[in-house]
C-alpha cells in the first residue's frame, strides 16, 4: 500500500494522519540512533577484548570507518553488508557446531529467575529483532516492493530465529548461563572453552565483522529514515536532498553525528533498553493503524482477511505493551518523552503538506 522508506511513519500516517505518523517515525528513528551505539559499544567491548583499546574509542573507529562507506555509495555500502553477513554466518554455524554434542546436558526449561526473568529477558532480546522492520526502509531502493518486501520479512524473520534459538541452544549448552552474562564478549568465551586461544581470537573477529554489519545497516536505514520523513514534509525539506550517486548526504551525515555522540555514555546495557523502549513505542502505534484501516474497509481484502488484519496486530499490541513494562520505569519515561517532544516537534512546524488525506 505504500512501498517508501521510512515504513513507522508511512504505515501509521496511513490510518491516523502524518502527525502521528511523524510519531512513531521519530521514535523509531530515535530507535534506530540508539540501536547503532548500542552495537558500536558492542563492537567496542570485542575489539578491547582483542588489542586492549577502550570501548568507546572501539565504537568511535567503527562508525568513522562505517561513515565513510555510507558516503560512497549505497552499492558499496551493500557489497560490504554481503561480505560481512557471510562472515557472520560462517562464525554462527562454527558456535553451533560447537555445542551441538552437548545439547542433551542442557535443560530447555531451566528458569532460574521465574517468569519474570524470561519477560525480562524477552525485553532486552527484543533488540535483535530490530533488523527486520529495517527492510521497510530500503522500499524505494527494491525492485517490485510490493512483492519482494513481504518476502524479504518472512524469509529473514524465520531464518534467523532458527539461527537465534540454535545459537542459544549451543552456548548455553557450553557455557554456564552466569559466565556468558558477566562476559563482554561471550561468543569469544564459548569458542575459547571449547578450543583454546586461537579459537578466541577467530570468534571475535567473526564477532567484529557482525557488529560492524549491523551497524552499517542500521545506519542505512535511519539515514533513509531521515530521507523519507524530510520528502514526506515532517522533516526540513533539505534532509531529502540526494547526491548524483543518489545518497542522502545530509541525512546521512546527521545520523552518523548523533550515533557517535550517542556512544559516550559507554553503558550497552541502558542504551539497549532505551532503544527496546522506543521501538516498542512505536511499534504500538503501528499494529494500531492495521486494525484501524482494515475496520474503515481501506485494505479492501475479504472478511475472513480482514479479521486477521485485525486480530493479530492487536495481539501483537498487547506483547509489545508488556514487553515495554519490562524495560524499566527509567527507559519508559525517556521513550514517553522522547514522544512528547516529537509531538511537539511536528506541532511546531505547523500544518503538514498533504495533511491528513496524503494517502
């Protein structure tokens, strides 16, 4: 229905105007921001663990280096993701591989903090679920969107939970669950269990080469974020302006800024809470605006589809609330008013071109 980039905001102005369209975009797009420092100080804690440098300085090389590729091309910037997902791969396979033999000394059902540890933990492992909403924002970059993007959404989603739930089979399997959450790099802590330094040393690479592509991706899509809100006229207009290589160069510049003052705290823990806050937030909003059009008869689909179009993403509404009661009070209020400025934001700069009809 409407294959552009930046997917919160276009989805949820689609049923409820760009105003609050323009919400859950920002908080997504805060989501986004948050999510690069998050994974650059993750990429930091493995380089310190590989040469000794700090963490922050690790997570400041990383989004220089990542910066400069954004500049040079969005097919650059894709070759590179390709390269580096297949590393990635390679090293998850490898942890699997790893633990397999002892699968059967594992207990699937082991909670030792109750429920209320595995909601918890459901809340902050939500973070690596980030990347797949992502690929709304690559719409205008896709041959035949209206085909290939729910392809590319169930395929991917169903891929790498296999890939998610094997890897947490193995190194749980490894390692004891106490020792891999008080390591700063236990991918690296499994391999070097299993087979020594040299096996540390391979792992952390593999694991550098997964931080470093997730944050290139991240930064693609909150720079195109940025691109489709400012083309949509919630954003100043000149965020749309576009290089003769078709790059977003101001958009781009901006998001790479606030991700690198956004790494200074240096804490990955709270960062990851506040972009699950975010995320969440509007989240909400969108699996509000499906049920919403699917009732005014927008999405045109027959009953037995609409009662889906309703059901599910009011279901998904309701885990995406109790999730968000699990990131904590502190990260709750910065999402609350990180909408609040939002919302004044979009207040602020007046009437929106289109208003509420642009659809």
């Amino acid at each position: 229905m409407r294959p552009k980039d930046s997917p919160e905001f276009q989805y949820t102005a689609l049923a409820f105007g760009p105003r609050v369209g323009f919400l859950a975009g920002w908080l997504m797009l805060a989501a986004d921001l948050l999510a690069v420092a998050t994974v650059a100080l993750a990429f930091g804690s493995y380089l310190a663990h590989l040469t000794g440098m700090s963490v922050v300085g690790g997570a400041f090389l990383l989004l220089l280096a990542i910066g400069v590729v954004l500049l040079v091309g969005i097919g650059e910037s894709v070759a590179l993701a390709i390269v580096l997902t297949v590393v990635e791969a390679v090293g998850l396979v490898f942890v699997i591989v790893i633990g397999l033999p002892a699968w059967g000394r594992v207990s699937l059902l082991e909670s030792p903090h109750g429920f209320a540890g595995l909601s918890g933990a459901a809340a902050l492992i939500f973070f690596a679920y980030l990347g797949f909403d992502e690929l709304g924002n690559f719409a205008e970059e896709m041959r035949h969107p209206e085909r290939n993007l729910p392809r590319a959404l169930f395929l991917s989603m169903a891929g790498a939970t296999v890939i998610y739930v094997l890897v947490s089979l193995s190194v749980t399997a490894t390692v004891d669950w106490r020792h891999l959450s008080a390591s700063p790099a236990p991918l690296a802590l499994v391999a070097q269990q299993a087979f020594g330094a040299r096996a540390d040393v391979g792992l952390t690479l593999v694991a550098l080469a997964a931080t470093a592509n997730t944050v290139l991706l991240l930064l693609v899509a909150a720079s195109r974020s940025v691109y489709g809100m400012a083309g949509a006229g919630v954003l100043p207009h000149r965020l749309a302006g576009v290089s003769r290589r078709g790059i977003p160069l101001a958009a781009t510049a901006l998001v790479t800024v606030i991700a690198t003052a956004l790494v200074l705290p240096g804490d990955l823990t709270r960062v990851a809470t506040l972009t699950n806050a975010a995320v969440l937030s509007s989240f909400m909003l969108v699996n509000l605006s499906l049920p919403w059009l699917a009732g005014s008869g927008v999405t045109r689909t027959g009953r037995a589809r609409r009662l889906v179009d309703v059901a599910v993403p009011l279901v998904a509404f309701l885990m995406c609330g109790w999730l968000l009661l699990h990131t904590g009070g502190a990260s709750i209020a910065a999402a609350v008013g990180l909408a609040v400025a939002g919302y004044a934001m979009a207040y602020w700069r007046g009437p929106i071109p289109g208003g509420r009809d642009s659809r």
